[in-house]
C-alpha cells in the first residue's frame, strides 16, 4: 500500500545514506594511511648512496608496480576441484560449507501433580543452515516429526569430495623490478 510504502521510502535512504557515509569514511582511512605512509618513507631514489640505504634499512617500504602473478592456484584437499578450478592470482582462500538440517533439543521440566515429582518433556526443532563442519543427522532424534519431515526428510550428506578449508599462495610474485616471496604474501590480509 502507499501508506507502507510512505513509511518504508524514508527508512531506506537513510539507511543508504549511512552506508555511503562508512564507505567514504573507511576510503578516507585509507588514503590518508596512505598519504603518512609515504611522508614517513620519503623517496629512495636507485642509485641512492650506500649510507642512504642502510639509514632506512628495515624501515616502512612503499612502492607501487604492475602485479605479475608466476602461477595458477588452486583449492586443496579434493582431486576433483583441484582439476576443475584454477584461479589466476597471489592467494586463494577456499572457504567450505555445506546446506544441511540442524536439530536443536529443547527440555521442559514440570512438576507432576500427583507425587510430588517432576517430570522432563524434550522437544525438537529442526532447521536449514549453511554450516562450515558436517553436523551427522543419523543421531537426531526428533525424526518422526512434522517440522523435520518439512524442513529435512533427508539425512545430511557426507562431506567427502569437498576441498578443505584453507588458504594457498603464490610461490613468489614480481611487483615490477620486485621479487615478493611467500611469506611476505601471507602477512597481507584479505580482502573483505
């Protein structure tokens, strides 16, 4: 209706507004990181004299170049993705998960109103999630009900012939007349 409609309009450009607003403000961090960066490195020039060199030797290094990758890398663990995909590039974080039904137990404890006692009753839920682990559905014991006949009514897949979870790099990358090695690559963080 136009009265939701009304209620909603408002709602969403501000919350666009707040999100343009992080994204400039996170693109200035950077920048102006990157602006000290190379005020503190100041230039050195090849060529540069011996003691030059050693004054600044293990200090903030800056420079820019054109990235030319040595290798194809590819996620571990399976032959089958191995052999399928292949990815140009310095690194490669394999990420793995899988849609499958998790049960959740819920107990109830009430007191019997003959005796004295109490009694425990335990209900179970299921649900769709994507998880990063295998979650064995042969143990759930809520199997007979309605909500795992309609949100289940299968058992979980095995996890073979997935890769494993992990990330892979390049041996070595040239940034221009720089030879970048593995270790170094690894200290860079990933990308968001």
């Amino acid at each position: 209706s136009i009265f939701a409609a009304a209620c909603v309009a408002p709602m969403l450009v501000c919350a666009a507004a707040a999100g343009v607003g992080w994204n400039e403000h996170r693109a200035m961090c950077a920048q102006t990181a990157i602006a000290e960066g190379a005020r503190l490195v100041g230039s050195t020039v090849r060529g540069s004299s011996a003691a030059d060199r050693r004054a600044t030797e293990g200090g903030l290094v800056l420079f820019s170049g054109k990235l030319s990758r040595t290798q194809e890398l590819r996620p571990q663990g399976h032959a089958g993705f191995e052999a399928a995909v292949s990815v140009p590039g310095i690194g490669l974080k394999t990420q793995v998960e899988m849609l499958q039904c998790v049960e959740t137990a819920e107990k109830k404890t009430h007191k019997s109103k003959v005796g004295g006692g109490t009694k425990t009753t335990v209900s179970y839920t299921h649900r769709r999630a994507w998880l990063p682990h295998y979650e064995n559905s042969s143990s759930f014991k809520g199997k007979d009900t309605k909500g795992w006949k309609a949100t289940c009514n299968a058992e979980n897949p095995s996890w073979i012939g997935l890769p494993r979870p992990g990330s892979v790099y390049a041996d070595s990358v040239r940034v221009g007349a720089f030879n970048i090695t593995a270790d170094l690559l690894r200290s860079v963080p990933p990308a968001p």
